[in-house]
C-alpha cells in the first residue's frame, strides 16, 4: 500500500513541475502562446484549467503525504522491553556457598 501512494505522490509531483513551468506568473504562459486562442475556447479556459489543476495536485500531494505519514507511523511495530533476568547472589569470595 505505501508503494502504490508513494507511486501516486511522485507522478503527482512531477505533473505539477510540468504545470508549474507551463504557467506564466505574468498572465501569460501557455494560454498567450496561441495565436487565435479566443476564437478556439479562449485564454480564460485555458488559465481555469491550469489554475484548478494546479491546487488538484498540490491537493492530492498533502493530502496522500499525511496520509501516508500517519500509515507508516501506526505500521511500525512496537519493540518490548526484554523480561528481566532473576538476580542470583553469588557468595563473596572465601565464603562457603550455602
């Protein structure tokens, strides 16, 4: 199970690299690359699509990394203590044992 969520939160991760590099902080990225693109869906579509899907990423890849935080925290075994061993006196030196 923590492989297949390891495995969603690293292509999760590098779609948003690519969405991140697609975008233009200035308003224009991919959406100003097209020549007549208000007359095929227009530049709003195209930062609404790049807008959401950006916070649907950066959702999946939270909320997958505490989810799978919490899985591994309450996978780990529980170490017991060892039993003490039964404490025996030995006689001193020179003294006769009992």
């Amino acid at each position: 199970m923590e492989t297949i969520i390891t495995a969603v939160i690293l292509l999760a991760s590098i779609l948003l690299i690519f969405i991140v590099f697609v975008q233009n902080p200035k308003g224009g990225g991919l959406s100003s690359d097209f020549g007549a693109a208000q007359q095929i869906g227009g530049v709003k579509k195209t930062n609404d699509f790049i807008d959401k899907a950006t916070w649907s990423l950066a959702g999946v890849v939270a909320v997958l990394s505490i989810f799978l935080t919490i899985q591994m925290k309450s996978a780990e075994p529980v170490q017991e203590q060892p039993a003490e061993e039964p404490v025996t006196e030995e006689p001193a030196a020179g003294q006769p044992a009992q």
